[in-house]
C-alpha cells in the first residue's frame, strides 16, 4: 500500500470499517458468559454490535444445545433473522462453517470441500464469505498462555491437542472452484491471509483471471502456521497489499488491542470480537460489544470517523464484478500482466 506525507491525517483515512466476530466456535458453552446460544441470543448479539459500531459481522451459529452448526439450513435460519435485525450490516459467513471439536480429544477441523461449497448456495445469501488460501497448519495454540485461556475448554489438555493439530484444508482445486461458485452465486469472496505467501498466490489467481473482483482481506496475525503478532509482519504485510486494496487487522488475544491500534492510526480496518479474544487489561474478561466500543473510542481520540453501514459496503464495494484480469489488476493498483515480447518492468500505459 502506498503512505503519502499525508496519509495519516484522519481527514484522507476511510472512516474505520469494525468487523465483529461475536460467535467464538472454538469455544463451549460455559466458557465465557458472552457466548450467545439460542438463536435469539446469537441474533441480539449481532444487533448489540452494531449499535456499538460494527458494521461487518462474522457469522457462525450455534445448535439449541450450544454447539458449532454444521447445517446448512441453520446458516440459512440465522441470515434471513439477522437481515431484518440489523438490514444495514454486512454479512460475512466464517468459510469453515464450525470448527470445534465435538467432545474431549475429538479431532478439531474444518468441514470438507463439497460441503464448503454449498456456503455459495444459502439463501438468503450473504454479503461475503471467508476464504482462506493455500493448505496450511493453522494451530491457534501456539500463540495461547495459561493465563489467555484461564477458565476455558481450550486449558483442558485434550482440547488444545485437538486445536494445536488443526490445518486448513484449502488447496489449489478447492480455491478456484469455490471462487467460481461465490463470484456467480454474486457473493463477495472476504480472502483470510496469514503471510505474504498467501497474498502472493492471490495475485496470480488474479493475474489468470480465476478472481475479477474487489480484493477484501485480513491479515490473520495468530501464528501457529499464519505470522506472529510481530510488527514487522504486520508492516510487510501491508507494503505489500496493493493500494486499490481494503486491508482489515486481526490477531490473537491481548494482541487484538495495539496492534488494532496501529491499524486505526495507518487507515487500515480492524477486527474485535471473542473468536479472537477474550481479554481488555490481563485477567478481566471483554465482552464483544465492549471490544467494538474500545475500537469507536480509539479511532474518535485519533479524530478518524467510524463507518456507517453503507459507507462500510461502499468501501467493500460490495457488488462490484470486473471484466477480466486486465481490469482487475488495474482497479487494485497491481503492475498489468506482461505482454508478449515485452521485456524489463511492466508499465500501465496512459490512455
């Protein structure tokens, strides 16, 4: 992305675009007490964050009994609820459906490739769906002190074994035949990257024309298979996003906070919510809603306006589709792909 010298004035920032990802299907009922369980709670959850100020809200739902849903027509249940709750929200579908392991010791993973791409058919459909890029470990405990999960599943032995083994099942085959179905389904694909590598293949999925539309992702900043929590992973990260590009900061646990900061601040977007953490100050519990509010604080100190919800589907630009690779790669800002016979750096030519 590119700074000029005056890019860290609130006045040439987009206002601040808050995801929210209130649902935390890694964690069980009991964990902690701002787990939503009946769909009426996990619908109020979402109405409580926006008025907070989320305007993105990262879907995951939960059966009568409190666990993560793996039904399709529960997703389905869940959406059209939510679209008249909170109708100016964005909608993003978390792409692995649920993840928590069903018992004590039971295998944490993602649901498989056919079933992933049924995410294209829910009706009503949502604005987006996360994708995550390339098959990678993704062991959310690396990452994770006693004192993070303190009172939770995730401190009982067998539960962190079961996350500590996850991957994520997202090879080449998977990737672009999902693309296809999201893209004609007229569902924005939300792209979930843990390193540059990750972002690397996204450009050549760009440059073949397998993706034409807006480029909106997340560097996942948890370790464990994605980057750490480092600074300078975070700022490589970002030199080397495209600027056409919209760019949204997530991490794990006391992290969220200065590294969300630092996003507020540079123009970037963030992500709150208990999926990724639990905590304010070290040992007192932050609800959701509270995670957001801190955001609206943070961002209204540094003089930066929150977005509403359609100035969030504005910078999302949310039902945009392009033509082909060439216009895409010009509406993101990437160099154009090279033309035969064409040697040394690839230049977009004035019109």
């Amino acid at each position: 992305m590119n700074f000029l010298d005056d890019s860290l004035l609130p006045e040439n920032q987009q206002p601040l675009v808050i995801q929210v990802a209130p649902y935390g299907p890694e964690f069980l009922p009991g964990d902690s007490d701002d787990i939503p369980l009946t769909m009426a709670e996990q619908v109020q959850k979402a109405v409580d964050c926006w008025n907070a100020g989320a305007t993105v809200l990262h879907v995951h739902v939960r059966e009568a009994d409190g666990k993560g849903s793996k039904r399709l027509s529960m997703f389905n249940e869940m959406l059209s609820r939510l679209r008249a709750a909170v109708p100016e929200m964005v909608l993003q579908v978390g792409g692995s459906i649920s993840f928590a392991p069903e018992g004590q010791g039971a295998e944490a993973k993602w649901l498989d490739d056919d079933t992933r791409h049924m995410l294209a058919e829910l009706d009503p459909k949502p604005d987006q769906v996360t994708i995550a890029i390339n098959t990678n470990q993704m062991n959310v405990c690396e990452l994770l002190s006693p004192d993070d999960v303190a009172g939770t599943s995730l401190a009982l032995p067998a539960y962190q074994q079961a996350y500590r083994e996850m991957w994520i099942p997202s090879g080449p085959a998977f990737v672009e035949e999902h693309l296809r179905r999201l893209q004609a389904a007229g569902i924005q694909a939300h792209f979930m990257l843990g390193d540059v590598g990750q972002l690397e293949t996204v450009e050549r999925l760009i440059r073949r024309g397998v993706y034409t539309g807006p480029l909106v992702l997340n560097w996942v900043g948890i370790g464990g298979g994605a980057d750490g929590p480092n600074p300078y992973n975070m700022m490589e990260f970002v030199r080397r996003v495209p600027p056409g590009a919209v760019l949204t900061i997530e991490s794990i646990m006391r992290n969220v906070l200065p590294l969300n900061t630092m996003a507020i601040a540079m123009g970037l977007h963030v992500r709150v919510g208990i999926e990724d953490n639990l905590w304010g100050r070290k040992g007192q519990r932050m609800t959701s809603v509270e995670q957001v509010e801190q955001m609206v604080r943070i961002s209204r100190e540094l003089h930066r306006e929150v977005a509403t919800g359609a100035q969030a589907r504005q910078i999302y630009r949310l039902g945009d589709h392009y033509r082909n690779a060439d216009e895409t790669l010009s509406r993101l800002g990437y160099a154009p792909n090279r033309r035969t016979g064409e040697r040394g750096a690839t230049l977009r030519l004035a019109a």
